[in-house]
C-alpha cells in the first residue's frame, strides 16, 4: 500500500514539474518566432496581420493559403546573413 501511494505522489510531483517547465519553452519559441514572422514580412512582402501559426502542422501560413514549416523557415533565416546585416541592424539602432 506505501509502495503504490509512494509511486502515485511521486507520478503526481513529475507531472506538475514539466507543466511548470513548459510556460519558459513557450516565451523562447514566441521570441524565435517573432524573428521568423519579421523576416517573412520583410522578404516576402506580406503583412504581418497576414502571418498566422498554425500550431497543430507546426507552420507558418501566409495570406491564409501559402504554408511554410517552421523548420524551413528557421533554416531560410539562419543563412539569411545579407537579411541579418540591413534589417536587424536597423531594427537593433531604432530600438535603442
């Protein structure tokens, strides 16, 4: 009986400890994605209001039609260096 009580709580801690880990992914990954929505704005010319996640394909959809994986687009952005040179750049001096 003390065994199986001794599992349970210890079920119980092990869940609440990765809810409570999971509010700190999200903050990183909406950081990232303001990044990738901005870049998208920028190098396709589409408004932002027009750039809607779609959490369950774990995609970008622009204008409501075109889809884009977020892998893709993190792979477009991390060799985006001309991209990172004039509009981080600028957006980095407006900010300050």
């Amino acid at each position: 009986m003390k065994k199986s009580v001794f599992i349970g709580v210890s079920f119980l801690i092990i869940l609440g400890c990765s809810k409570q880990q999971s509010p700190q992914v999200e903050s990183k990954q909406l950081e990232s994605g303001e990044k990738l929505v901005n870049y998208l704005h920028i190098t396709t010319s589409t408004p932002k209001s027009e750039i809607k996640y779609n959490d369950t394909k774990d995609s970008l959809v622009l204008r409501g039609w075109y889809k884009v994986a977020i892998k893709d687009v993190q792979d477009q952005y991390n060799n985006a260096n001309e991209y990172k040179a004039n509009y981080e750049k600028n957006i980095s001096n407006e900010n300050n």
